[in-house]
C-alpha cells in the first residue's frame, strides 16, 4: 500500500469530484420542511458575510477525505469575535476549542469540519492562518475551533492525508453564494442511514414580523438511525428494486454549523444551537451511545461583535429578548432537517477503502415513496 506522501494527492478546492449534480436538492423536489422561506440560496451563505470553503483529497484507493471551513466574516475574526453557543448532544466525538465558546461565548477563528484523526493537524492549519492575519502580529493564543466526524469506513484515516496547509486552503477558498454539498469537504468519505453522506446547507429568512433575520445551517452528516424523510420511515424493504444500503448502526456523529444575522447573545446562541437536534431527530436519530452530535451557533450581527473596544470597556449592545427567540428556534429546526436531506441527495456513490460499497440514496424511489403516501 503507498504511503500518501510518496504520492500526488488530488485536492479539489471547493471540490466537486464527487458532487452529484443529476439528483436535485430536496427543496427543488418538492421536499420543503417547515413554514418558511429559504433564502436566495437556500445555504448558510445566506447570511450576510459569512463564507464557505472546502477542500477534498482524493487518492486511489486509500484517501477519500477533506476540510470544510465556515467563516462568520471576512475580517480579522480575532479582532472581531463573533457571539456564539454551543451544544452537545451525546458527546461521543471530538469539537476543539469548545471549552472557550462555553466559557467566553465567542469564536475567534474559522470553524473547520474534518475527519476524526485530522483535527490536530487542522487546528495547525487555522492557527497559523490567524497569526499572519495583519493585526495579529503579538497574538499568542489562538483557540482554533475544530470539529469532526469518522470517514473511516471510506477513507483510510490512518494516514492521516489531511495536513496544516489543506486547513488554510479551504479558509482561503471560501466565498458566499452556492455551497457544494455532498461527498464534499469534510463529507467527503461519510456515511448516513446505510447511505452515502456529506456536507448539506439550508437557509431560512422569517417573516418582516419576526424581524426578517436570516438563519443558515450547515451539516457533516455521519450518523445512522432509522431515516426518515417528513415523517415518512424510508427503509430497505421499501426500496428493495434499489440498490441497498450497506449494513450500519445508529452510532455516528453530526456536526451542525449555524450562522444568523439576529444579535443574539451567547446565552440565547447556546440555546438555538440546542434546538438543531430536533431536525436531526425528524430524520430518524435517536442521538445513540455511540454517537458524537454537537451543534455550535453564531450572530453576525455588527451590534453584538465583539470587538476589541467592546471587549474592555463597558458598553450598552441590541439583544433580541427570550420572547422574540421562538421563531428562531423553528427556522434551526427546518433548516437542520433539510440540510440533512440535502447532504444525501446530493452525495454520490462512493467505494469504502476497505473495497465495500457505499450507494448514494435512490432519490427517484425516495420521491416515489413520499409521493405515494
């Protein structure tokens, strides 16, 4: 077996190698949870400045692997922290730099997904990208913010493909607008439900009397359970004509990424990070032992930054009040759930490194289950 480093990796920057571009996304099937709207692009793009970038690596037939980054904004985020919450559903995985967020209330750096062995080396990617940001030049502490899920059943994860420099090549690809989903980035070698996983995005926009804010979700979807599509149980034997799932557990991980442009406090982040778990749950997880379920949200909002002026001296900032967070809690709801069913109808199939294969979801037979009910 070659050693990654005696070879040319493939890097895709915001890569699609993988991408399915045949099947649509679930909102232009039809498939549209909730009772709001998606925003122009129906990702975590939506709102305004924040940024996607992804990076997948692939080598024949041992590295199927990558990283997504999530910036809140495109400038100095060290300087400029954004407010954020985090959550944690059964904690069975590994999110760097949580401990701060919970103690501080505040990220600092791009939010990076990878798989479970690369985290170190990604944390290195995005510390060094902040140090050479101008302005940081006597910055000396970073708290790197890292998720990650196991792509071990696609990607030979021990050997560790992922290095420093793929971290700052997904910081510095990322753009707004469309957001590749699928076996993308940090999805690239994940599985869901039996099926092929990977990155999904969604947005929502609420309504003028609730503020018109905009929400956006992105997921790396890992974790198994019983899947189920608005309500709907979608099982083998039902799409026994179909290619099958492989064989899995309810065990697995989620990361869940939200961004908004309402000014929340970090109490009230914390709280809608908590909500995103009710989407994963409508897709038929049961959050099990085995399963690393974690979801951390952030505000873009200008008046609740915290800037390097706010963070020393006393001063007044907007706050949306507990009585006005309710629609924020059912926009994180929809969008969660649908970005989880994005991540599996734009997944493509994908051969594991152990030679199985894991099939992406038969979208036509899935349509013609929930058109049938």
């Amino acid at each position: 077996m070659r050693s990654f480093s005696s070879v040319l990796l493939l890097m895709l920057i915001s890569g699609v190698l993988y991408a399915n571009d045949n099947d649509p996304r679930a909102r232009e099937a039809g498939i549209a949870p909730g009772i709001y709207q998606a925003g122009q692009f129906n990702a975590i793009t939506d709102v305004a400045g924040v940024l996607v970038g992804q990076v997948s690596l692939v080598d024949e037939p041992h590295i199927r692997t990558g990283v997504t980054a999530v910036i809140p904004h495109s400038g100095n985020l060290f300087q400029n922290k954004v407010p954020a919450g985090f959550a944690q559903g059964n904690g069975f995985g590994k999110m760097m730099g949580t401990t701060q967020i919970i103690e501080l209330g505040e990220v600092e750096t791009p939010i990076l997904l990878t798989n479970t062995l690369s985290v170190p080396e990604v944390a290195a990617g995005v510390i060094d990208w902040t140090l050479r940001q101008a302005g940081n030049e006597q910055v000396r502490s970073v708290n790197a913010v890292v998720g990650e899920t196991n792509d071990g059943r696609i990607n030979n994860i021990r050997l560790r493909a992922v290095r420093p420099q793929h971290a700052i090549d997904a910081i510095e690809a990322a753009t707004g607008g469309p957001v590749a989903e699928g076996s993308v980035g940090a999805g690239m070698g994940t599985v869901s439900f039996g099926w092929k996983g990977g990155i999904g995005t969604s947005s929502r926009v609420l309504p003028v009397a609730d503020g018109a804010y905009t929400l956006g979700v992105l997921v790396q979807t890992n974790y198994g359970g019983e899947l189920t599509i608005m309500g709907i149980p979608v099982n083998a034997s039902v799409l026994a004509a179909q290619q099958m799932p492989t064989e899995t557990s309810p065990d697995g991980s989620v990361m869940i990424i939200i961004a908004t442009d309402a000014p929340l406090s970090d109490r009230n982040l914390r709280r809608l990070a908590s909500r995103a778990f009710l989407g994963i749950s409508r897709t038929g997880s049961v959050m099990s032992n085995g399963s690393g379920d974690y979801a951390l949200a952030f505000s873009t909002a200008e008046s609740v930054r915290r800037t390097e002026q706010r963070r020393t001296q006393t001063h007044a900032f907007e706050e949306l009040p507990n009585d006005n967070m309710t629609a924020l809690f059912q926009a994180v709801v929809e969008a969660t759930e649908e970005a989880v069913y994005n991540a599996l109808f734009k997944a493509s199939d994908v051969d594991g490194v152990n030679g199985d294969e894991h099939p992406s979801l038969p979208v036509s037979a899935v349509l013609s289950l929930l058109r049938s009910q």
